[in-house]
C-alpha cells in the first residue's frame, strides 16, 4: 500500500531520520519502504542506514511512523476552519463537469443531510474580474440591497412562504408553507458571495423543510409556481454548490407532484395529502398555455442529474412534460401562425379555438422561452431540433402578427391577438419584457446572418419600448401595463417585477453595449428610493404620480431570486455564470447546460 507522508518531527532513532525528521519526504511503500524520493546526499545515506536495520524492525517502525503522521493530520485538522469561505482560486462557474446520473430514489435523514454538505465545497468568487470600478461599486450596492431584503426575511419570517416588507408580518402560507423566499433566495445567496446566510439557509433546508404537511388543511397548491420557485431553487442550488442535499429535497417534492401528471389530464392544482387534482373554475376549467409549457426545462435537468427518466418522460399524461410537445406538433399553432392560443383543453388534449387570444405575455409567455431554453439546455440535441424550428416559427409569427410599430410614440411593442377574430389589442404588459432577452439570446450561434440579425433588430426595439416604460414615469419604475399609442398607463403598479432587467442583461452580454449598464443602474436607483422598507422592498403604486405613489405590504420571492440576481450579474463580468454554459429557468435559477457528447448534434 503507497501512503502520503509529510514532513515529520525528529525522533531518537538514528535510523529514522529520514522518516521521521524534517526531510521532505515524498512516498512510503508501507509493504517495504522502498519508493521513497531523497533530494539530497544525506537523505541517501539515511535511506541507506535504514535499509540496514533487521527486517523485523521495519514493520514496528514504520507502524510508530503511521501513528505519528496520523495524530499530526488530527491535530492540524483540529485547528483548522473548514466552513466555506471564498477562495480566489475558485471558479465554480469555468470547471468543466460532465453528469454524473445518482440513483433514484435519494433517501436522506437529518443526520446524513448535514454529513452531505462536503468540506471541498468552495464558493465562488466575487465577479471582480473584467469589470472596472464602477461596476465592482455597483456590484457592492446591489448585494447590500439582497442582504437588506434577505436581513428582514430572516428576522421576521425565516422559513416562511413570505415576509411583509412594510409590517415585518410572518406570512407563513402563501405557496404552501414550504419557505418559498427562502429556497427561491438561495442561488442568489450564492452567487452574490453571501456565505454565512448561505449556510443558515442551508441548515434550514437540512432540518426543517418538509413537504408532508401540505395538504392537509385542505388547500391546493399551483404546480407551475412550486415547480418554477420551489423545485428550480432546489435544483439551482445543487448544480451550483453539488450539495446532495438540494437534490434530495428536490426528488422528494417532484415525487410528490407526480399525481398531478396522472388520469391524461394536466391538472393546475393540486392537494398533496389527498392526491385530489382540480382546475382554477375562473379560468372555465382550462389550462394556461405557460402552465402546460413551463415544466420540461426542470424535470428534464431532474432526470439528468439522478438517472430516473421518469420525471422528464412521464409524465405519463400527454399534456404535461416531454409528451406535452407531442400534442404541440400533432396539434399544430393556430391558422400555421407559429403562434398558440393560451387556454388548452386538457380534457381532450387540443387548444382552445374560440373566447381565448394568443400573446407572448402573461398566461402564454415562459412557453415560448422554454422552447428556445429546453433545446439550448440540451446541448442542441438533434433529436430536439424540434424545439428549435418551433422556437423560429414563434418568433416568424410575433413580427407577422404581434410585432407593432407605434408612429406617434416610435415605438415597437407585441399585441395581444383576439381568435378567431384575428384583431389586435395595442396593449403590452411588464411580463413582455422578457422578450428581447430571449431574442438576443436565440441569435447567439445562429448560422443565418439574416435571421439572427432581424432578431436582434426586434430584440433592441423592444428593448428601448420597455426601458421607456421606466423613464417615462416620475418615479423612474415600470407599471405593470401599457397601452398604445401614447405610452397610457393603464395598471399604475410596480411589482418589483425582473423582465426588463433580465433583458437588459441578455442584451449587454450578447452586445457589449454598455448603454444596458447604465440604464440597469438607473432602474436599480430608482428600486432604492422609492420601494425600500424597513423590512425589504415592497411593491410601489401610482407609479406615474410621486404625490400618490405609495408602497404595498407586498415582496414576492422573485425580487430575490430574480430582479436583484439579474441586476447583479448586468454590472458583473460576461464570464460569470456564462450564457454558453448555464440556462435559466423562468424564475432565473441557472442549471447548467446538458454537455454529453452522446446527445449533442
């Protein structure tokens, strides 16, 4: 047996110096001290002195040797702080990995969860690099605003759904009472460098999550929400820190929401403990085309990392999962448009064709991003191509149908489309935002010049209508809808909503137009004076009136896990969590990228 050796203190044996004086000692062949590396004439001769000595000594020396090395690595173990700090040398974002599928299912008690959280992990460091003072002071603003919004969560309602920013009030059940802003937070924890609230988070997550109670007082829970905040987090959280822990949590809610993929119907709703399925009755029992196309990206990345296809073939309903872009292709958009209604009937597995419309926005709008993001995640699989061309005919569709110039503003904005009428609502809602991000980000390795460079024409004036939306207004914030011509204001609140930051990001890094920066930043401003709380960040109303505006009891778990990110990777470098390594889900948690050479095209 070969064993590692350091260097050792000095003993009374002559015949030891080698061993056990402060010799750098390289190998030691346990079977007869025979590999050793000498570095100097008197090395030698100590290794010859020791070659000398009776065999019968050799074994009783050499086991006071391993008892020596042993106490020694225990006593400098025992000094050591091995919690996880940030290390220079470390990037968690640049190490090539390749999956590594874990069987399934994990089982995890409390005492295995924290022996799961490994010494090696390291976080990473702050993204100084490539970016100049400005940016490293941003950097800085931005994280001391996710630690003031993190700080009155965890003082006032750790472990809860929700803090209210204005009261500081515990709001335990809100998606559940399965600590959404908490998990929803976590890989902005990490990614910010915020280790110590990290860990806290962590230890929560090891000793008090639970899913077992949910249900039983009755209430159902939204499969899209727990799905895109709760299981996207957990997921997030272990491709960034491979802490086997996150993926545990993470198989035991979708085992849980599997029931909901049952009976051929995709249900939106369910309640765990009894395993009853049911519609919203306002949404005349029908499907949200973002509902039913929001899913594949975290169940596919679920597969990937524990083996078990199930999650991402199953589902086995053929509405839901994999086999939901089964009933998209047999199906086909509406009237070839490359465009879908957004009520689905899961009953029958078709679209709505009548009293439903068709928009890239709310109730349609993570559709379309995950088309492009389920392919990009794969690794561009040829048998996903697929996606992609559906991902084309969309964005064919939106310029035909949906993509609106506005003369007396000159400005782009995407209609809502009324079916079977075909005519157009000139509105546009905060959610739209979105868009240019996801059109800079599918012209990035786009072979067609021409299409990549119409995208990207699309994609910067977009761009310009939504950063309007924020300057327009005295408070420098967004409402949430906008008619046009005229810029009209026709929903005044400010949700602390990430869409156009997001884009503004994608943009910058895509471009390198440094105008995204700046505007991020002014938006950013405008965030800390007018909806900073004593408890966090609350959303603004009457945002189009500073003698009106006021500020709601009211942070959703986005503003944490999406606004704040987005904003702090804007003014960090390109190389940090890099496009061409990581896909975000809707919720913006980055999972990174399936490379297997076995399924890229």
């Amino acid at each position: 047996m070969i064993f590692r050796c350091a260097t050792l203190c000095h003993v009374p044996e002559p015949t030891l110096q080698t061993l056990a004086s402060c010799y750098p000692v390289d190998w030691v062949d346990l079977t007869g001290i025979t590999r050793l590396t000498v570095n100097s004439k008197a090395q030698r001769r100590a290794v010859e002195l020791s070659m000398q000595f009776p065999n019968r000594l050799k074994i009783p020396l050499v086991l006071v040797l391993v008892a020596l090395f042993v106490g020694l690595q225990i006593y400098i173990v025992s000094r050591l702080d091995i919690s996880p700090t940030a290390d220079p040398s470390f990037d968690a974002f640049s190490r090539p990995r390749r999956w590594k599928p874990s069987p399934s299912p994990i089982v995890v008690t409390e005492k295995s969860a924290a022996a799961n959280f490994a010494p090696r992990q390291k976080f990473i460091p702050l993204p100084h690099e490539g970016v100049d003072e400005t940016q490293i002071a941003r950097q800085d603003a931005i994280r001391r605003a996710m630690q003031h919004a993190w700080s009155g969560y965890e003082t006032r309602a750790f472990g809860a759904d929700e803090v209210a920013p204005v009261s500081g009030e515990r709001r335990q059940n809100v998606w559940g009472g399965i600590g959404v802003t908490l998990v929803d937070s976590l890989d902005t924890l990490y990614i910010m460098g915020m280790h110590d609230e990290f860990q806290r988070a962590r230890d929560w997550v090891a000793n008090e999550l639970e899913f077992s109670h949910l249900g039983r007082d009755g209430d159902t829970i939204s499969v899209f929400e727990v799905i895109i905040r709760e299981l996207g987090g957990l997921l997030s959280a272990y491709d960034l820190s491979q802490d086997n822990l996150f993926k545990a949590k993470a198989v035991e809610l979708a085992d849980l929401l599997l029931p909901a993929y049952e009976d051929q119907v995709f249900y939106t709703k369910l309640n765990v403990f009894t395993k009853r399925k049911s519609m919203n009755h306002w949404t005349h029992y029908r499907a949200f085309l973002a509902d039913v196309g929001t899913l594949q990206l975290e169940m596919r990345y679920l597969s990937d990392i524990t083996g078990n296809s199930e999650y991402a073939e199953k589902v086995s309903s053929p509405s839901i999962g994999d086999a939901f872009y089964d009933v998209i292709q047999r199906e086909g958009s509406y009237e070839h448009t490359g465009l879908f209604p957004v009520h689905f009937e899961p009953d029958s597995g078709t679209f709505s064709r009548s009293d439903t419309f068709v928009t890239i926005g709310a109730l349609g709008d993570s559709f379309y991003e995950y088309l492009l993001k389920v392919w990009l995640y794969s690794g561009k699989r040829a048998d996903d191509l697929f996606l992609r061309q559906l991902y084309d005919d969309a964005v064919a569709g939106m310029e035909k149908h949906l993509y609106v110039h506005s003369v007396p503003d000159d400005a782009y904005f995407l209609q809502e489309l009324r079916i079977p009428q075909m005519e157009g609502t000139p509105q546009q809602d905060h959610l739209l935002c979105f868009v240019p991000g996801m059109l800079a980000l599918g012209s990035v390795g786009e072979t067609n010049a021409t299409k990549a460079a119409v995208h990207l024409d699309m994609a910067t004036k977009l761009m310009h209508t939504c950063v309007s939306y924020y300057t327009r207004q005295p408070t420098g914030l967004a409402p949430d809808l906008m008619h046009f011509p005229g810029f009209d204001v026709l929903n005044s609140i400010y949700k602390l909503r990430p869409e156009t930051v997001e884009s503004l990001m994608y943009m910058y890094r895509v471009t390198h137009d440094p105008i995204y920066r700046e505007w991020g930043w002014a938006m950013f401003e405008a965030i800390e004076k007018h909806a900073k709380t004593t408890f966090g960040y609350g959303a603004v109303r009457n945002v189009h009136n500073l003698t009106d505006a006021f500020i709601e009891d009211k942070m959703e778990s986005f503003f944490l896990a999406e606004t704040l990110k987005y904003h702090y990777l804007l003014q960090s470098a390109p190389s940090f969590v890099p496009l061409d390594q990581y896909v975000f889900n809707t919720e913006a948690h980055p999972l990174r990228m399936n490379r297997s050479p076995a399924t890229t095209n």
